[in-house]
C-alpha cells in the first residue's frame, strides 16, 4: 500500500481537553485514531519563565497527505496559545493497519448526507 502515515504528537492540559480534541478529529474524519496517554511532567521554558507542568500526550494516527487539514484543525481547537504539533513518519506500518487508517480519514470516509 502507498502513502506515508504520521504518528503526530500533541501534550494537552488534562483528560478533558484531550479527549475532546480526539473526538472532535475522530468525528470529522482527520484522523484514523487518537490516543490520550497518562499524566506526564513537562518542563520548558514559556515566556522567558522556567515551568513545570502537568500534562497529557495525545498521540494521533494520519495520513500524511491530511496533515496540513490536521495542523489548522489542531490550532483551532488546542487550549494552548502555541501547541506542541509534532509529526513522526511511521518507518514501517502494516499494510492493514494502514489500509484501514487511510479508509477511516478524509471526504470518502464520510457516511452518504
């Protein structure tokens, strides 16, 4: 099967944004899945100040030809003022999985209006 798929990785402030997010890109069909991991300590520096923070990994499945949707999509409802969008490309991924990631993503995965 062709195309790339993209393991991209975004830290939310707690459980509830981060499922939300997840469902919202679910439902509209710009990601195949969307995985929210356990609290984790984050530390950077934000506005010139050190800070330590609590947060939450969410881990997202797409097609690299949905990115761009993706990232526009991210900005719109992150809580954040500049969110962490980190796109991997998956090496090696197996031909059904990836199969059923393209078939669960973009304007053909919608159901008939």
């Amino acid at each position: 099967m062709e195309g790339a798929l993209l393991v991209v990785l975004t830290t939310v402030p707690d459980q509830a944004s981060g499922i939300a997010i997840a469902r919202t890109l679910v439902e509209r069909r710009l990601v195949a899945c969307a995985q929210l991991l356990p609290p984790m300590v984050s530390v950077f520096i934000w506005q010139d100040k050190l800070s330590t923070e609590t947060e939450q990994l969410l881990l997202l499945k797409v097609p690299a030809e949905f990115y761009a949707v993706l990232e526009v999509a991210l900005g719109e409802l992150h809580p954040y003022e500049v969110p962490e969008v980190v796109a991997l490309e998956a090496v090696r991924v197996s031909e059904g999985y990836l199969g059923w990631a393209v078939a669960q993503t973009g304007t053909s995965a919608l159901p008939p209006v």
